[in-house]
C-alpha cells in the first residue's frame, strides 16, 4: 500500500497545477449550467405561489429523480454513509439503509392521503387542521432542522473540495453558497427540481466510480498477487474489525443495541414525515405519479445508501486499517475523508475532473433541497407570502431564499460533527414536525395538544442535546443510554408525549378555525 501510495503522490504532485485550473474550469462550467436551469426555470413561474409549488405537476420520473438527488449528497451517501460502515461494519444498515427506506415504504403508503389535500406545505397541513400556532411552530422547527443539514452539506463539500482547488475551506464555502443562491433564488422550487434532474446523474456516475476506485484499492493492497474474488473471500474468512465497534465488520449488530434502537426512535417518525420528500409527493400531478416516484427513488436508497457504501466502506477498512486505535491521516480525523484518499490513491487522472464535477452536483443537489425547505417554512408559512399581491409574494419569497442560504453558509462555518447534526436535526423532526403532521388525520388530536407536544418536543431535544454534551444527564441516565450519546432523543421524545398529554388533558379551549 506504501508503495501505491507514493507513486499516487508523485503523479498527482505533478499535475497538481493542472488539475487545479481543471477543477476551478468544472466548477465554473456546473455552476453556470445550473443558473441557465435556474433562469429557464424562473420563465415558467407564473403566480407567487406556483414559486415554491411548480404549479403541482411533476412527473414521477420528475419525482423520483428530485427525491434521489436530494439524499445522494455528499454529506449522505458520500460521507456519512461510508464514514458509518467503516465505523461499524455490516451493523451500518441499522443506522442509515434499513430506516431510510423504511421511511420511504412508509412515506409511498402514506401518499395517497396527503397528495389528496388542499395544502401544499406540512405547516400549512396543520395549519388547517389545528390551526396558526401549531402551524408557525411546525415551520420554526422546519427552519432549524433544514438550517443544520444545508450547513452541514456546505461544509462537508468545502472540506471536500478545497484540496484540489488550492483554496481554502470558507473560501468554497461561500463560492459554493453564492451559486446555491443564484439559480434558487430565480427560480424557486421548479428550480431545485430542474437542476436535481442533471445533479442526479452526474452523482450516480460520481458515487459508481468511488465503488469502483474501492475495488482498484483492493487489488492494489494485495500488490496484484490476489483476484478480487479471492481478496473478498479472504476478507470474509478474515473480517478486518470496524473502527469503532471493535468487532469484526460482519457483526449485523455491532453499533450496539442501544444505538441502534434509539436510532429509530430519532430517525425513523421524523424521515417518515421529512419535509423535502413530502414536497416533491405534493408536487406531482397525482397520487400515481407521486408513488411511481417513491418506488424509483426506494430502488436508488438500496443502491447508492445501502449497498456501494457498504462495499466502500469495507474496502477502506482494508486499505485504510486503523493505526492503533486512530484513524488513519489519509482519511480524516474519522474516516470522513475516505472519498478524497480514494481519488488520491487510485484514480487515474482523466477521472479527477469527473470526481470534481460530482463533488460540487452531489454538494448542490442537496444544498438547495434544505435552503428552500427553510425558505418556504420562513416566507410561505411563516409570513404567508402565497396570499399578497404578486409582486410583494415574489420580493419576501426571493428575500427569504438569499437569507437561507446566507444562514446555512454562517452555520457551515461552525460546523464540526455530522454525527451530531443528523442525531440533533433529525430528533427534533420527530419530537417536533412528525406527531402534529401525522395528527391531521387523527381524530381524538386537538389544537392544543399538537401545540403544546410541539413546543415541548423542540424545546426539550435541545435543551437535552446540551446537557448531554456538557455530562449533565450522564448521573441519572441508564448506563448504555449514557454511553450511546444519544439521551437526549428520548428526552426529548418524552417532552413531547408530555406535552401532548397535558395538552388532552387541561380545560379544552374552543377549537382555532383552520382558516385563522
């Protein structure tokens, strides 16, 4: 491996220069690419509130491709994914593939409900239902959750591609930002939805190269002595151990069982009811284009979450062992740069620009999905923009797109720890957003109940998020809670029980219209 590592070094320290003018060329040409899809797509807005719906008429092919797009980010598939297989091994499946596409069975049954109502946003679901506070709270937990996954999306593609553009990490930041805001500021929803069509492809060709530089990687390690075919049966004979776990990557339940269960009580309600997905089911013409669209992308979450992660993240447990007990320097701080050591090791050099091209469509697919949920919950549910006059609407929808991506480009700047950003952003759409959208159809739920469980589930996650990183409920939380990390989800799960409980319990007040 050494040896392969050094002759890397040598070729890529050559065409350094001229891959750095390749790369800064690839980026300029998507970004200008993307703003074209932005400005055509701005042609076709034609009311205030067709801004942020596309008029409710995409495709399932339409849908399907936006929802893949979306989740096959850098920070998902391209980070996170990889980063939990070479973390845990197998056992992997229990914290990312087996939830997500649970919620996505989950969110294809639940479609044909929720396609039928007159409301196009969640808040504005409970909003009719439960009436303007629940609605506004609903929208101020939206804003959070999608604020800290389009800040963690910027952050993890600067940190990506700054090395090969000789520059800095804030540097890409705002570059990566200020194009972000371009084509989605012109053209709203129908934006975001125009650029994932091309945004699709070209990850789905990014990540298909990764897998095969991971098998190039294992050929490599074995010094050309061994097929791929006896390499993997020795790897199964011999399971190398996962990082962190300590036991052999075959171990189906290796994060641990505490891990695993308190994992889907924070991910699986909120993905269930997860925002950006629930858009693009909104937006099709009909119910069957909307589960068309949901069976495609459930097929690309088996693929690109489950399957080349995995393969990815074993290979990198061959090819980048851990080095007493540490991670090794070529693949970060924990093994969040394995994507880059691939590239850096084994890619030949024609393929460097494919891999800068996908960096920044993976990092802009999923970056404009989070700032518009963020700015739809601000502008349309928060301030109501759908129901002024045209050109006020368009003048707050415009303002509230610029400033979420300027809120999501501050919080990249701060941002250290994916694992904490996903457990954190996706615990409060579960104590938050997913018991007042799925009480729109629940009889026995009142107005007060859906606001109380609301305010209580986001208050407490947070509250509980801290105190558990400063050790305060380490002395009072069982020990294998405790040792998880991941307290806070329960407590905050339990606020928001609470909060409904004593919202169905105390004097009922006379029930809001839904048209308040």
């Amino acid at each position: 491996r050494m040896g392969q590592s050094s002759t890397a070094r040598a070729v890529h320290a050559t065409a350094a220069p001229i891959m750095i003018v390749a790369n800064w060329i690839a980026f300029i040409l998507y970004s200008a690419a993307a703003i074209a899809l932005g400005w055509l797509a701005s042609r076709r807005v034609e009311t205030a509130k067709e801004y942020w719906t596309a008029g409710r008429s995409l495709s399932g092919a339409a849908v399907g491709v936006s929802i893949s797009a979306g989740f096959m980010s850098v920070s998902w598939s391209c980070v996170y994914a990889v980063q939990l297989f070479y973390w845990y091994g197998l056992g992997a499946v229990w914290l990312i593939t087996v939830p997500w596409i649970v919620a996505l069975g989950g969110i294809y049954w639940l479609s044909c409900r929720y396609h039928g109502l007159q409301a196009f946003s969640q808040p504005e679901m409970v909003r009719q239902r439960f009436g303007l506070p629940a609605q506004r709270l609903v929208a101020v937990a939206l804003t959070f959750v999608f604020l800290a996954w389009g800040g963690a999306e910027i952050y993890v593609a600067a940190n990506l591609l700054a090395p090969g553009m000789a520059t800095s990490t804030w540097v890409m930041i705002v570059f990566i930002s200020l194009v972000v805001a371009v084509y989605s500021t012109l053209g709203g929803f129908r934006a975001v939805v125009s650029t994932d069509k091309l945004q699709y492809g070209i990850v789905a060709l990014y990540i298909l190269s990764m897998g095969w530089l991971a098998v190039r990687g294992l050929e490599a390690s074995s010094a050309g002595s061994l097929s791929l075919r006896e390499i993997w049966s020795t790897i199964w004979q011999h399971p190398p151990t996962a990082a962190k776990s300590g036991s052999a990557w075959t171990d189906s339940l290796s994060p641990g069982l505490a891990t695993i269960l308190i994992t889907f009580v924070a991910y699986l309600p909120g993905w269930l009811f997860e925002t950006d997905l629930w858009l693009r089911v909104q937006a099709a013409r009909d119910s069957r284009q909307a589960r068309w669209g949901l069976g495609f992308a459930a097929c690309n979450s088996l693929l690109f979450v489950g399957l080349l992660p995995l393969l990815i993240g074993i290979a990198a447990l061959v090819i980048f062992p851990m080095q007493e007990a540490r991670f090794p320097t070529e693949i970060g701080t924990e093994g969040d740069a394995i994507f880059a050591a691939l590239v850096s090791y084994f890619a030949p050099a024609w393929l460097v620009l494919l891999v800068a091209v996908g960096l920044v469509a993976a990092a802009m697919s999923t970056i404009d999905t989070c700032t518009n949920v963020m700015a739809l919950s601000v502008s349309y549910d928060l301030m109501d923009s759908s129901h002024r006059d045209r050109q006020q609407a368009e003048h707050i929808s415009r303002l509230a797109t610029l400033g979420a991506v300027a809120c999501a480009c501050v919080f990249a700047l701060y941002t250290e720890s994916l694992w904490d950003i996903f457990y954190l952003s996706s615990g409060v759409l579960t104590t938050a957003v997913a018991f007042p959208v799925a009480a729109v159809f629940v009889p026995w739920a009142t107005a007060r109940a859906v606001t109380w469980s609301s305010a209580a589930g986001l208050g407490v996650t947070i509250a509980a998020y801290f105190l558990e990183r400063h050790g305060a409920l380490a002395s009072i939380e069982p020990g294998i809670i405790a040792e998880s990390g991941l307290g806070f989800v329960l407590w905050g799960v339990a606020g928001a029980i609470a909060g409904c409980l004593v919202g169905l319990l105390a004097p009922r007040a006379a029930e809001i219209d839904g048209a308040a």
